[in-house]
C-alpha cells in the first residue's frame, strides 16, 4: 500500500496575536433559513443573522454560534476582541462612544488652557450621590467603608505597582503610615484606580469582592478628572489613572476598553508636552509645556519624564501587537524627553540627565550612543524596536515589493538595532525572579518574530530567525523561576502566544521534511510546553492569557497529533 505523506497545513498571513488576515468579503447581515420544529415539521423560520463588529472587521465568514463565533475562538489570541452581537442592544464599543467625547473636550481645554476661563464642568446627572467623595465610596449596601479597608487596597497594590505602570514616587504614600486619609495625598481618579487594581490582586475575598462596584468608582472618577484642576500634579495623577485603567482592561481582554484609555494618556501626554521634556529646541518646549508649570523639584520632573515613557511603551506594545496604527509618531511629534531613570534615582542623581535632549528615539534608531541604560529606559526602547518592527511588517505588502530596495535596507537597519539592542540587555541569571527584566528580554526577541514573520513561509533565512527567537524566549522562561514571580504584565502572555505560533509552525514544517531542520521535533514539541506551562501558571488571574493558553493549546494539539 503506497505510504501517504501529510502536507503541513498551509497557514495563512497571521498578525503577532494570530489573527487571520481578511479572505472573502461578508456582508453585515446575512439571511439564514432555519428549522422551526422537529422533525416533519414544514415550517420554516426567516431569520436575519447579524455578525460580530470584530468579525465585520476583518471580513471574515462568521457562523453566528453565540456567544462566541467559530472564527473568534479560532484566533490565536484566544478571544482577544470581544465577540460582540449588537441585535440585543448597544455593544461595549458604543456604551464607550459618550466618554470618548467627555476625554476629547478635556484634551481640547488642555491645547487652549486660555479659554477654560469660559469652561463649564459637567457633571454626572446619574450619579446617586452628588457629595461622594470618589476616594471613599461606600459599598454595595451603602454602607460607608474603613480607611483601613482603602489602605489594605493600596497595600496590595504598592507589592506590584513598578510591574503594572505606576511612573509616580512611592513617597507619595508614606505618610498613610502616619495617619493621613487617603483622599489627602493624591487624586479621586489615581486613588480610584489604585483600589481597583488593590481589589484584582487581592486574595482576600473581602478585598476581591468589591472589584465591580470600584471599577464602576474608577471609570466616573477618571472621566471627571479633568473638570477639577489642570495643575501639573492633577495632570500627572490623571494620566497614571488611565494608564493603570488601561493596564486593567488590558489584563482582563476587554481590548477596545484597554486602547481607549491608553489613548486618552497618549492625548493628555502629548497635549502637555511631556515630549519635550529639556528640549534643546527652547521655543519647541516652552510652546508645548505651557499647560504645565515648571516641575517644583527633581523628583517632579522624573515622573513627568516617566510619565511619558511609560505611557509610550503601553501604547507601542499593546498597538503594535494586533498591528492597529499607534497613537505617537516619533517624526511628527519629534520625542526630545531623555531617557527614564528609575524614580529613585531623580532624587539623588538627577545630575545623570542630559542638560539638554534632542531626538530621543531618532538616536537611539541610528545607533547612536546614549545614556538610556536604567530598566525604564530598555523597557522603553525594547517597546520601540518591537513597535518598529510591528510597523514595517505591515508595510511589506505587493506595493511595497515594487519599492523592493529601499524596503530592504528598512529592513537591514532595523534588524542590526534590535539585534544590537539585545546585546546590551543585562542577563537573566538561575531562578530570576525579576519580572519586568523578563518581559524586557521577551519584547526585544518578539520583535525578531514580528519582524520575519511576514517572510517565513517563502525565506528559509527569516523562519530560523523567527524560530531562533522563539527558542530564547523559551531559554529564558527555563531560567526564571516562574511560579516565584507573582505578577506579570500581561503582554507577555500576546508574545508568548507568538513564540509559541513560531514554534508550531516550525514544528509541522519539520514533521513534512527534516532535512535541514536546525531543530527536531523533540525539541520544539518541549520549547512549545515550557511556554504552555508559563501561560498555565498566570491563566488564574489573568482571564487574557488564560484565552490565549486554551487557543494555543488547540493549535499544539493539532499539529503534534496530525498523521507522520
């Protein structure tokens, strides 16, 4: 009997989260005849079948299975957009539309700071009770809660706060110790977010149990935020409250919700020339800085200059991830703020700021030596290069192919950045249990990935480049102590789905044809289960990885059971 040989699945152009890339056109409604009864019934049921804004999207045929579609819970990113039917009523997407506009005025009163004479604050007509205080509302039986109940939430959130986002001093807490109420040392908005993200840590089912009424507290204190002060700590505090809401979605799959707020911190950001930080360009920086007053202090500069980075890198890494267009453009805006420095660093050796700045990120693209060598500043760059590579994969379409040349060199350049970026990243020592090193080290290899992925199928060149990636992810994650690490940002769980993809997609090219295989399949089959077990270990409190290990794993099982 002649021996059948399998052919490896022929997969089509994916984007780093998996998604397909958009076949055949569907229309928006579609009209489907179904059975109204059981058998020998004659009637039929005329029925209008509408399709998930997801899938409209991407145009992709949808089967209309509730909740979730079959082409949503095929996507490598495991449920990643929301898979929302509107025939019921609103979608989250249009419920999001009436605070888009509330964060659009207030951008609009910080670019015309001279016109808020003539603002008018709105307020929340729904709001229940127009004299709570944002910083201690009450819980869900109306019962006003304990200023130790707020301080346990920031507690729980101070053990994490460097690894979600939080660019503030942690001296702004110190003097809860001495008995000061919360409500006096820092905003509603970041004091909201802070007790959010307390109760999403939290353990203690007393503490979790509050975690929907205090988002709902967070979403109408960050909304109003604004209406209430522009002052330069008021800007600040509002800025890291919709980095942490965004952090929060993020974690949690709400995605649309996630890029709404991290766009809103990119706006006010922007809007409040944290770009131009010690420009050397003075006209530049004191036309864009006037909506800010002079930092009072060292440490108020720093976390203005980490304010900026931080929102930059959650902006590069969660918009580069499903290849959406990022909100900041390094040539129109011109970045000139230095590097960051670790917050407590300001206050001693502010001297280790550049007096002036200049093109921060043009530089550092150019290989030019700079003094960003601080854990914010290569966590900030590795967001560079992985946005970058994100950028350029794009581009490489059949209009681009005519263009062949330049493309190539684009493509040369950046490769030898991330390559030399890599170089200069501290290592990973045994049973590590730095977690934001790890997602550092983890940004820059998936970068590798996104930038050979478009060219792995038909380059011999790129798909080692991208499996050679793929692999060191996988030795890193051996020499981290991963249970140990408590919390991870959940990034890393998008590019562990992507090495894990690289690595399926080597794996059944290998099982077709092993000549020249640089792995075997020994070998991959174990890189692919380290990255399961990762995924698996922070599945529990992260409901977006927990999506992407259940798609991963359906993906690994196809292919390691497909015939020989």
């Amino acid at each position: 009997m002649p021996r059948l040989r399998w052919k490896p699945p022929e997969y089509p152009p994916w984007d780093l989260l998996g998604h397909p890339l958009p076949s055949e056109p569907t229309p928006q409604l579609n009209v489907e005849l179904n059975g109204a009864g059981g058998a020998g019934e004659d009637a039929l049921l005329l029925s209008v079948v509408t399709r998930p804004a997801y899938i409209r999207r991407r145009k992709v045929k949808c089967d209309a299975k509730k909740p979730i579609c079959t082409p949503c819970a095929r996507f490598i990113g495991g449920g990643l957009h929301d898979c929302e039917y509107t025939e019921a009523g609103p979608a989250r997407s249009q419920a999001l539309e009436e605070q888009i506009s509330i964060i659009e005025s207030r951008i609009r009163e910080l670019e015309q700071p001279k016109a808020l004479r003539t603002s008018v604050g709105l307020r929340n007509p729904y709001q229940p009770n127009n004299n709570r205080s944002p910083s201690m509302p009450p819980d869900s039986m109306g019962r006003p809660r304990s200023i130790g109940f707020y301080q346990a939430l920031i507690a729980v959130f101070l053990r994490h706060a460097s690894q979600i986002g939080f660019f503030l001093s942690p001296q702004l807490f110190e003097t809860l110790s001495s008995g000061a109420v919360p409500s006096q040392i820092a905003s509603p908005a970041l004091l909201d977010a802070i007790y959010l993200w307390g109760a999403h840590l939290s353990r203690a089912e007393k503490l979790s149990v509050h975690e929907s009424g205090l988002l709902s507290d967070a979403l109408r204190s960050a909304a109003e935020s604004l209406s209430r002060g522009h002052s330069g700590t008021a800007i600040l505090h509002t800025i890291q409250a919709e980095v942490l809401l965004a952090q929060y979605f993020f974690r949690n799959a709400r995605i649309l919700e996630g890029k709404y707020h991290a766009s809103a911190a990119v706006s006010i950001s922007l809007s409040s020339g944290l770009h131009k930080i010690r420009s050397a360009d003075v006209r530049d920086s004191a036309r864009s800085v006037e909506s800010l007053s002079p930092a009072a202090s060292a440490l108020e500069e720093g976390e203005r200059i980490n304010a900026f980075w931080t929102v930059l890198t959650l902006n590069n890494c969660w918009f580069a991830a499903d290849g959406s267009p990022t909100d900041i453009s390094y040539t129109a805006h011109g970045v000139d703020t230095p590097w960051p420095l670790d917050i407590d660093v300001y206050f001693e050796e502010s001297r280790l700021l550049p007096i002036q700045s200049s093109a921060t990120i043009d530089n550092f693209l150019a290989k030019l030596p700079d003094r960003g060598t601080s854990l914010p500043a290569l966590h900030a760059k590795a967001g560079v290069v992985f946005e970058q590579a994100s950028r350029l994969a794009i581009r490489y379409t059949e209009s681009a192919a005519r263009n062949h040349n330049k493309f190539c060199d684009e493509f040369s350049k950046l490769d030898e950045v991330i390559e030399a970026f890599k170089q200069i990243l501290p290592r990973i020592e045994p049973g590590s249990t730095q977690s934001l090193l790890l997602v550092v080290h983890t940004i820059a290899h998936a970068a590798t990935i996104q930038l050979h992925n478009p060219f792995c199928l038909k380059s011999p060149g790129s798909r080692a480049r991208a499996g050679a990636a793929a692999m060191a992810v996988v030795a890193l994650l051996r020499q981290t102590n991963v249970p140990e690490l408590g919390y991870v940002d959940a990034i890393v769980g998008t590019l562990w789905t992507a090495a894990c993809q690289a690595c399926i997609t080597e794996l059944s090219c290998v099982r077709f044809n092993n000549s020249g295989a640089a792995y075997s399949v020994e070998q991959l089959c174990a890189a692919v289960e380290t990255l399961l077990a990762a995924m698996s270990v922070f599945s529990r409190d992260c409901r977006l990885i927990d999506l992407q290990l259940a798609t991963a794993q359906q993906n690994y099982a196809a292919v390691r059971n497909g015939p020989e």
